[in-house]
C-alpha cells in the first residue's frame, strides 16, 4: 500500500492543531500568558489552514 502524502499531511497538521491546543491549555492555566497567547495563536493557524484544504476524494474517505 502506497503513502499518500495527501492523507500524511492532514494527519500531521491535525496532530499539531491538537498539540497547539493541548499547549495554549497548559500555558494558560499556569498563567504563562506569552506562552499561552502563542500556543492559542498556533492553533488558530492551523484551524484556519485546515480549513482551507480541498475535501479528500470520495474513494479515501471511506477507507
């Protein structure tokens, strides 16, 4: 089975979409507020790029 690097880029960028988040929590909840507003500005980003992605053809949804 070949590697699609389609699918792997979405994979990663929703890994780091949920370490951003998982961060900015952490940071923000220690009253790190630099850290914290960096972290959250992050996961925005990347929200925002996911977002923009053309949707997965039909035949890798399914799989």
């Amino acid at each position: 089975m070949p590697i699609n690097p389609d699918k792997l880029g979405r994979f990663a960028l929703r890994g780091l979409r949920i370490g951003a988040s998982t961060v900015a929590i952490l940071e923000l909840l220690r009253s790190d507020w630099t850290g914290g507003l960096s972290a959250a500005a992050a996961w925005l980003v990347f929200l925002q790029v996911e977002r923009r992605l053309p949707p997965p053809p039909a035949d890798e949804a399914e799989g």
